[in-house]
C-alpha cells in the first residue's frame, strides 16, 4: 500500500505572494507613501496662495508683537525687562512714544486681529504640505536636512506662537512659566525659520501662480496626489472655505477694540473678569479688584499715596490730592490681550507736578508705580521720562465726571497716553521717581 500524495493548498510559491501582496497593501496604508494622500485639492498652487497670505500677515504679526515688546518698557530693568541685557535682540528698542495717544490700542489690536483670522489659513497650510513632511527618505542630502529641519522649526514655533497667543487672549495661562517671555523668544526662532522657508520658496510660489493661477497641473508637483480621489470641493471652494471661516473669526473677535454693538459680537474672546456695566464707570474691566486681593480696608479713610524722590518721602490723603490742580485728558485702555476701550475722560493729578514735589521740578528720569493689589502680575509697573513728562499722564481720581470705582482703580490709578493697560496700574500706593 502506497503512501497518498495530497497537494498542499498554499504552495510556498502562492504563500509568498499572498504575503507580499499583503505587506504592499500596508505599505500604501503609510503616510510616507504618496498614494496615501488622495486629496486632489492638494497641490503645488493651493499651498502657494496661502503660503502668500501667511508671509504678508505673519510679518504684520512680528512687526506689531516687536513694538508690543518695546511699549512694555524693556530698558526700565529689572521691573519689566524679561531679556537678559537684552543681548542682540534688543538692538531694534527705543522711547516708546506717548503720541498718538491710540498707538498701542491700534498696534496691539492688529497684532491680536490678524493673529485670529490666520488661524483657519494656517490649518489649510499645515494641511496642504502634510504630505512633505512624511516623506522618505528623511534627508537626502545635507542642503535637504538643512531644509528639513528649518521645516520642523517653522511648523512647531507656529504652533506654538499661535497656541501661546491664542491662550493668551483667553486669559488662560496654561503654560509654564511667564508667557511674555515664552511668547517673545519664540516669536524669533519661529520667525527666523519662517523667513528662511520664505526666501527659498516665495519666488516659486510667485511663480508657479503666475503660471496658471489655481487650474493645471505643475511639474514635479510633491504636493499633488498621484492617484485623487473624486473631487468634493475645487481649489477655490476650499480657499472659499478658508476665507469663510477667517472672516468669521474677525466678525466674532474684533469687537473687543471696540464700544457698543460691536463689542457684543466678540462673542469668541473675553470680555473681561466683569461685565462693564453702564454709567460713569461702564467700560470694560479685566482685573476687578476682588480677583487680586484689594479689600475695602486697602482703599478706604486710611490709604496714603506715598511719592518718593530726592525730596523725601511725601505721604497724601485722596482728600489731599484733590485739592491739587486737576487735569483732565481724553485716553483709551488698551491691553495686550487685543481688547481695548474708547477713549475716557480722567482727572486727576499731573505725574509731572507730582515728580516736581519728589524733587524733579524739570522731569522725572523714570517712575516705578507700586499697587496695594495682593495677587496677580505686574504689581509693579515702569513708565520711562517721555511718558512721566507728558502733561496727559495723570494720577487719575476719577473718570468720565464720577469718582473711580473700585474696579476701575479707586482711590488712585495711573493713566498714560499709547501705554499698554497693564502700565495704567490701578489701586496705586506709591510712586518712586527716579532713575531705574
């Protein structure tokens, strides 16, 4: 009796090619391989008219975060200096101006603002070169490593500028650390490797859009899918798109540079700790005096403005200072979270005639303003000579005809012309003229 022969049903040979065929299957699943981006929006023209876009606002964006800097008084060390001696970046600092009295509502308004509305336009962005950045091998070459890695640098310092900002806005410090200099420091190296990719790829993408605007395929396009799906959207539907939700993220957030009805449409950014309410007093609050730890007791019968100087220490009631000559000047709140106020009409005391009682009858070199506030940052605030001197810059006791509320700063608050808000110190204590 012989031995049956029985075939077996997966030779070696058809075993083989059936894993083969499997293991090609999961290749074309990885992001690295071209045919897994079927998205025929993708290509060459789409990236390149928002790559465009991008360099226009994000070098608004620089330009306006840089006088941001410089407005918040970096040469007034240690108290609001955040870079070590400045090193080379402070090359670019200088006097923050007093006039316009509306510079820094203008400046830090557009910076926030057009921060908002890039936000879809770098989605699209990102998404658009997705697939370079999966793409195998990692470094050809060392010029190819070179722009690999700058590509790395500009795709995580615009996170990261833009989540920072964002946060910002929405007063939610999540981060570690102060985000004024986290913010600045990255706001360089984003920026550096921004215009690196600039300078190599803005002139092809100039090109490749005055070649044939959107339509028509471009050679050697890495971009472009090699096999699309069936198109849903054409180019300019999802640029359309793009555009769609840019201008709602302006309708939604640029109202909170602005009073009335607008503001009431911010409904994306903060209006503050409180409600403004009406009155005298009803414009917009972002510290109440609750939330950092100012009680009656720290502003009532016996709170003294201390002023220092060469003069000694000098001790005044609020009865006091308003039995001083009083002034009145027309200026706006404007914070670097991008919201601001209209213009409010303060009175209150001269800075300048107080810094000619501390012993400086011809200007103060500089003035540290102290708060009776317990919690919160910046306590303590510099203004430089320009902004001691203009004879707008009040010791304000009041606003709009009434008294301060206790929000809004009573007994005393700084107000100076084109100042970031948080320099407009509420709650002041004691004010030390000098040099810094």
């Amino acid at each position: 009796m012989g031995d049956s022969h029985r075939e077996s049903p997966n030779p070696p040979a058809t075993g083989l090619r059936a894993f083969s065929g499997r293991a090609t299957t999961v290749l074309e699943r990885l992001p690295s391989v071209p045919g897994f981006w079927r998205s025929p929006v993708r290509g060459v023209r789409f990236t390149a008219v928002l790559g465009l876009v991008l360099l226009v606002g994000i070098t608004l964006l620089f330009v306006t975060g840089l006088l941001s800097y410089a407005a918040y008084n970096p040469d007034l060390n240690p108290v609001n200096d955040k870079t070590p001696d400045k090193g080379l970046l402070g090359f670019y600092l200088f006097d923050w101006p007093t006039r316009p009295h509306w510079l820094y509502r203008l400046t830090q308004g557009l910076h926030v603002t057009v921060g908002i509305v890039l936000v879809p336009v770098l989605l699209a962005k990102l998404w658009s070169v997705v697939p370079g950045l999966f793409a195998l091998p990692p470094a050809r070459s060392v010029g190819h490593a070179l722009e690999r890695l700058s590509l790395l640098l500009l795709v995580g310092g615009a996170l990261f500028q833009f989540v920072t900002g964002l946060l910002n806005i929405q007063l939610e410090y999540l981060f570690p650390g102060s985000f004024y200099p986290l913010h600045f420091y990255g706001a360089w190296v984003f920026f550096a490797a921004f215009l690196a990719h600039a300078v190599l790829r803005a002139p092809q993408a100039v090109r490749v859009l005055r070649s044939g605007g959107l339509s028509g395929a471009v050679q050697g396009d890495t971009l472009e899918s090699p096999a699309p799906a069936a198109p849903t959207l054409s180019r300019r539907g999802a640029l359309a798109m793009v555009g769609t939700g840019s201008l709602v993220l302006l309708i939604t957030s640029a109202g909170r540079s602005f009073d009335g009805p607008l503001r009431r449409l911010a409904v994306l950014t903060p209006h503050g700790a409180a409600e403004p309410g009406s009155g005298p007093n009803g414009f917009q609050i972002n510290k109440t005096a609750a939330s950092v730890g100012v009680t009656a007791a720290d502003t009532g019968e016996d709170w003294l403005l201390t002023v220092s100087g060469p003069a000694g220490d000098l001790r005044f009631t609020r009865v006091q200072l308003l039995a001083m000559e009083q002034h009145s000047a027309a200026l706006p709140i404007a914070c670097v979270e991008g919201w601001s106020t209209s213009d409010q009409w303060w009175r209150g005391v001269r800075l300048k005639d107080l810094a000619a009682l501390a012993g400086y009858p011809d200007g103060a070199p500089g003035l540290l303003v102290e708060s009776v506030q317990r919690r919160g940052s910046f306590r303590r605030a510099a203004l430089r000579d320009n902004q001691v001197a203009d004879p707008r810059s009040l010791l304000a006791l009041g606003v709009n005809g009434e008294a301060l509320s206790p929000d809004h700063g009573y007994p005393a608050r700084i107000i100076v012309p084109a100042a970031p808000g948080v320099l407009n110190t509420k709650w002041v204590s004691r004010l030390t003229f000098g040099e810094l």
